[in-house]
C-alpha cells in the first residue's frame, strides 16, 4: 500500500498539483508560489494536511451537532469538517420530506403540548446511545430545550423517530444524556414551575408551589423507542437544575445534576426590585444534585411514586427517607456535571469562579454511607460538605464551563468563555498542562467519544459563541464557529474555523464513523417512522387508483424515470391521498414527490414508502414531478393532477398526438436498440467476470439494472405486435421505451463497473 505521508509534504503537495491542473503554465506554479500568492504560512499548510481528506476517502469521525433554533441536528465529518447533512428533529424538514408526509406529521405530533401544534425547538444537547458505558452508534438522543421534549433518532437511517413531551416541566436544560447501558434518558428541568398542568401559583408562592425534578426516561432498546409508562421523574426543590451526567463504573447506579439560582430569587425590575442575574448569583454555591436512580427505579415499582398528569413521580419526602436524593456545594452558577472516563471523578466548573472542582465518588459514597451531612437544606434534603468531597480544586481562568476527556489518562479539557480559551489539565494531579485561544467566548467543548468510558482523544472541537472576523460579513446575524483542535501532541494545535450556519448549536458528540452501520435502503414498502411494512405499499404492476365518494386513494411507484400512475384525477372538494413506493434497491437513488400549490412533498429513499394527504379544493391542473435529480431523464420524472369541476364531463374526443411516425423511425428505433445492447452486453461480461458478488452495493446495482431489462420483455412484445399492425405511432413509442429502460440500466451498469474498477475487483477464472 501506497503510505503518501512518508513523503516530503512539499513534494506531496507539488505532485497533487501537477496531477490536478492541466496547462503548462499553471502547472509551472511552484508551491512557494502558492502560499505567496495567498498569503499562507507553513502552519497554514500543515493544518490543510491534517485535515484534508482526499477524494473518495471519508472521516474517522462523525459528530452530531445540536441545531439550536432550528430544531434540527446537524451532521458532518472530523477532520474534514464537511456537513453531511441535517436531520428533522423538532422543526419540518422539507429536503427529508420530514413533517410533510403522513408518517413523519404523526412524529411531530408526539412533540403537542396541550393539544398545541409546536413548529419549532431549540435543541440542545445530543447523546450518543451506549452499551457498557461505550458509544455503540445505533440511537441519538436530544432535548428541546424551549418544549421540554426528548427525540429518538435511529442510526439505522438517521431519521427521527419518537418524540415525547415531559408531562410535569414547563422548560428544560438538561437532557438528554444516557445510562451506561441506555437503560434510561435523563432529563433536568430548568425554570422552576408547578409541575401540575395548568395550575397557576403566584411568584410569592414559589418556595411552597414551584418545584424542579429530573426524569429518567426508560428506553425499549429493541423497539428502539422510549416507554413513558415505565418513567419516572423525582421531584426536586425549585432551583434551576441544569446538566447532568451518569455515573459509571463504581458510581453506575447513580446521577448527578448540577443548578443555578439555588436561592431562590424571582426577579422583578418592574416592581423596583433588582434583576434575575442579581439575585441569583448572590451566593457563593450552588448545589449539586446526587440520586441513586436504581433505587428510585425500584421505590417506582413497589408503588412508592405519586401520579401527576399521569407521569409517576417520587415526592421529595419519598427520596429523603429511602435516601436516594443528596446535595453538595458546588461553585455557583455552574454549566456542567462531567464523570472522568472510569466513574471516580466528578467535575464541575462554576462560570463565576476560576476554578474547576473534582469531586471524589469514594469520598462522597463514604461520607453518604457514615452519614455525615453538615446540613440539610430548606427542604430537608441532607447537604454532604463540599470540602469533604473535593479531590482537587484547580485554577483554570475566566469562566470555566465544560469539562470533556481524553484518552490520555487524568488529562482533561475545560472550555474557558470570559477567556476564549481552552485549557488542558490533569485532574488527578490539579495541574495545568497547556492553554490555546478560540474564537470566541467558547461554550462547549467535544472531544472524540469525550463522554464515554473510552475517549478516543486526537480532536477536540471548540463551539464558540461568536465569530466576529472569522469569516466573510453576511450582516448583522453571524454565523457561530466550530473550531478544530488537534490534541495528539503535548501542544494543542487550532486546525479549521467551521462556519456554522443554522441556530445556536449548544453541544456536539463525536463517535467513531466505524461503529455507525446505517442501511442504504429499506425492505421495498417500509415505512420509516414505524419500521413496520407500510399499509400502502405496492409492486410494480399493482398499481391503481380507488375512489370511494369524494375520496380519492392512490398507490402509486417511483422507478427511474417513472411515476405511476401519470395521470391522478378528482373533482373539487375530494381528498386525496397518495402512497409512493421507491422500488429501487441501488442506494442513493432517492425520489422525491412533489405537487404545486398544494403543499406536498415528500422524500423517499430507496425500499420506502410514504403517504401525502391533500385536498384538491381548487380545480386546476397541477403537474407534479420528481424533486431528485435522479437520472438522465429525471425532468421527464412527471405527471398531471386534473382537478375537475363538479360532474364535468368532455366536450370532445381526446385530441390526437402532435408527431406522427412511420415505419422508419420503428426500424431507427430498433438499431438504437441493438446497439445500446450491445453496450450493455460488454459492461455485464466485465461484471460478470470478476469477483462482483463480493461487493453488496454492486449486487444490489446489477439487481436494478436486471429488473429494468426485465421490463423491455413485455415493452418488446407490445412493439412486435403494434408494427404487426402497420401501427407506427404505437410501435415507435413501445420501441422507444424499451431503450429507455436500456438507458436506465446501462447508467446503472456503469455505475457498478467504475465502482469495481476503483475498489480492486479481480478476474474470476
């Protein structure tokens, strides 16, 4: 194998020049021309390389962006930083069809808060499933922070597919972040509230009637879904919960949540009273929340939980006396409750305070199990003394936030925001090791698998809150940056400034693109959001059209370059629904579906099947085509919806068509035939003489290319027997659209032989 970084990076460089530019006198231009030219340094050249990922190759790592705003979450690739693509979470997606096909509307539905349609959310954290405490790529969680609602999104397709709403918070922070096994989703409240729905308790009732908590969302692996009747919550004092981690290792079993305005304050400027940030960040601490969730588990199962709106909660007395629930001081106004890889360690920054705290789970466990609390707080809730429970206190800088790991051992990374930096420590030993500027006033930071109990190191990823100058002026609403960072080395090194251009993206997660396996396509006639065959769905033949009143049914097919039917018609006033199956099996054959004026569209995938429903309350012609560029005749993907009005009927015959044919363009038909087959017979004896069947995605290719020969059968006997006729025009077309299927299964042909060409197949004997 060929190792391209054993040689001289100049020389590298100078030869992917000379190979990519044609032109004697371009292809002159040296490399120190280069960097003259464009003002680059060498630095510049070896952050490029670091990051370069050449032509057909892909990423080690894939990171999961929270989209903010925009509801969505955002994918792309690490080193290169490429955007992969974006997944419809809480927010319609009109590329993905998300919240405009039936399937995916009842997703969005789940996400209704008192009967109330929510079209957006601010989605906040992502947590990659795990099994052992390791990320193992299959499911994707992320919270709304506006609507406190969590999503499931499958990574067998990278699709979402649950939403739930919290029945008792009215706002959340912290969620979601995962169990070790994903046995459950944990979810913190925020604004404090009366967790009864629709119970109103004035501000000067809040230390009586307002009420925190966190939810342990129960996650059904093999369905792949949340189960909210197995749930639970536990009720908490009215300080704003933020973040939280789970323990693992020697603290599995346990949760920590760290808050803010632990005192309690409710503002109002307008009554002459000092404002929100005033009153609460007057103390020195805050509190750390530490539950012992397996036994809250175990209190919900022999009834020791109360109902409220349905939901099983255990009261805060219930917590106090089984001893599940325990405070610790922490640094006030704190954003973030960070586990070290093995579960002894627990890390909190407070953004007001230039210090990082490590807390000892052995320290916290002996003084829980002793019974030595130094207090107990206004609730009765036992306070467990911070100094007693500190393993190390380190001064980082300005505003500490979050904590991620490496896979170093003690070595740690803390995201400064008054700074703009990023700090690496050790934590063990209460050391600073480096420090490197952002750009700027950074929140999170991610480092690869960071949450896990197997950081991975390599990359760090700095989500910075603004850009300023970083990138070219787009008015007043900037993009925000993700900058890369390479944490191999001893120094760490700022490689690549990532515009990001959608919402506020709060926090990524970065897992191995090896352990993520997504399909390619679907079992013809899935419906995706359900993973269940699809009530509408229908192979290539069973085609029709069903009226029953003023109801119209379709079930139709999507092929390169078909939809069928061509033709949809209904009178005004009648719904319409319409299924689509993508019979095609070769991947990234996609198909889109979509009718003017009526706000339909719909994507489907390969093996899919969606339903759109619509009503024709305007008579019209409305032509509807394919949204894919999917083939050389993707523009000729189409057909017509005729909106007739009530009881008309035709005037007249149906006009005759515009071209005539005649014999000679049948037989100049048929030597175009005969000579696309003879095409199509030399691509198939290459692939058929080497070792195809070794390559999945060229069966799956040659299964299309066969299925569309298969059709030119039945296309050849209706041609055969029209010109047995003398019928030119008929004969004509039929034999026209027997190369087109031709086409379509040379273009599929080809493809499967470059693709075995540039993947080393060999010749079989």
């Amino acid at each position: 194998m060929r190792v391209i970084t054993r040689r001289p990076l100049a020389q590298f460089m100078l030869i992917g020049l000379a190979a990519g530019l044609s032109g004697t006198a371009v292809a002159a231009e040296s490399l120190q021309d280069v960097l003259k030219r464009r003002n680059l340094s060498q630095q510049d050249l070896l952050s490029a390389a670091k990051t370069y990922v050449p032509t057909g190759k892909r990423d080690e790592f894939i990171a999961f962006s929270s989209g903010g705003q925009s509801g969505q979450v955002l994918v792309y690739g690490i080193p290169s930083m490429r955007i992969l693509k974006y997944i419809g979470v809480f927010t319609p997606e009109p590329w993905q069809g998300y919240g405009y096909d039936e399937s995916s509307k009842a997703v969005l539905a789940q996400g209704n808060i008192d009967g109330r349609k929510i079209t957006w959310g601010d989605s906040h954290h992502p947590a990659m499933s795990e099994t052992q405490g390791k990320y193992d790529g299959q499911f994707l969680f992320i919270n709304d922070k506006a609507n406190p609602r969590i999503a499931v999104i499958d990574l067998r397709d990278f699709e979402t597919k649950q939403l739930v709403a919290n029945p008792i918070f009215k706002s959340e922070h912290g969620g979601a972040f995962v169990t070790p096994n994903t046995e459950y989703v944990i979810e913190a409240a925020q604004y404090a509230t009366p967790l009864e729905n629709r119970k109103f308790a004035p501000l000067e009732e809040f230390n009586e009637k307002y009420r925190g908590g966190i939810t342990y969302w129960k996650f059904d692996r093999k369905e792949g879904r949340i189960v909210p009747k197995e749930s639970f919550s536990v009720e908490l004092p009215p300080y704003s919960q933020d973040l939280s981690d789970a323990g693992k290792g020697p603290s599995d079993g346990w949760s920590f949540t760290n808050s803010f305005c632990s005192e309690r304050y409710v503002g109002g400027i307008e009554k002459g009273r000092p404002p929100y940030e005033a009153g609460c960040s007057a103390k020195d601490t805050d509190y750390m929340h530490v539950v012992n969730w397996r036994k809250a588990a175990e209190l919900v199962a022999q009834g020791k939980a109360k109902k409220i709106n349905g939901h099983n909660v255990i009261m805060m007395e219930t917590a106090i006396k089984e001893g599940i629930l325990f405070l610790i001081p922490e640094p006030k106004s704190p954003h973030g409750v960070m586990l070290s890889p093995d579960g002894k360690f627990i890390t909190v920054s407070g953004k007001l305070d230039t210090h990082v705290s490590v807390y000892s789970w052995e320290k916290i466990q002996a003084a829980i199990k002793a019974g030595r609390f130094e207090s107990k707080d206004a609730y009765g809730i036992p306070v467990i003394g911070m100094k007693e429970t500190l393993h190390k206190q380190v001064q980082l800088g300005l505003g500490p936030l979050h904590t991620q790991y490496d896979a170093k051992a003690c070595v740690a990374y803390t995201s400064l925001y008054v700074d703009s930096q990023v700090v690496k420590w050790d934590y063990c030993e209460g050391r600073v090791l480096d420090k490197i500027a952002v750009h700027y006033n950074i929140g999170h930071l991610m480092t690869m698998e960071g949450d896990s109990v197997e950081p991975k190191g390599k990359y760090l990823v700095a989500m910075n809150k603004l850009s300023i100058d970083r990138f070219n002026p787009v008015g007043p609403l900037h993009p925000q940056n993700h900058q890369l960072i390479d944490i191999s080395e001893d120094k760490m090194q700022l490689l690549y400034d990532m515009p990001v251009p959608l919402g506020e993206p709060h926090y990524v997660v970065g897992i191995e693109a090896s352990k993520l396996k997504p399909g390619v396509r679907y079992k013809v006639g899935t419906d995706s959001r359900t993973d269940k065959p699809h009530p509408g769905a229908v192979r290539a033949g069973e085609e029709k059209t069903v009226r029953k009143g003023n109801k119209v049914e379709v079930f139709g097919t999507l092929i390169r370059s078909h939809i069928t039917p061509e033709t949809i018609e209904a009178e005004v006033g009648d719904e319409i629904t319409v299924h689509l199956t993508n019979l095609e099996r070769a991947q990234d054959e996609t198909h889109g579906f979509a009718v003017g004026t009526f706000d339909v569209h719909a994507s489907v995938e390969p093996g899919k099947t969606v339903t759109v429903k619509f009503k024709a309350d305007k008579e019209g012609v409305y032509p509807y085509y394919c949204t894919e560029f999917c083939s050389a005749l993707h523009l000729e993907m189409q057909g017509y919806l005729l909106v007739k009005p009530k009881g008309w009927k035709p005037s007249k015959p149906a006009a005759a068509e515009q071209v005539v044919y005649t014999e000679d363009d049948y037989k100049k038909q048929l030597k175009k035939v005969a000579e696309t087959q003879a095409v199509i017979d030399q691509v198939v004896a290459y692939i058929t003489g080497v070792n195809y069947r070794d390559f999945p995605d060229v069966v799956a290719l040659m299964d299309d290319a066969v299925d569309q020969l298969n059709k030119t059968k039945e296309t050849r006997a209706k041609a055969e027997e029209a010109a047995k006729r003398k019928d030119w025009q008929q004969a004509t077309l039929w034999a026209e659209q027997i190369w087109q299927y031709q086409v379509k299964a040379a273009d599929i042909g080809i493809r499967a032989k470059n693709y075995l060409e540039q993947n080393g197949a060999r010749k079989t004997k």
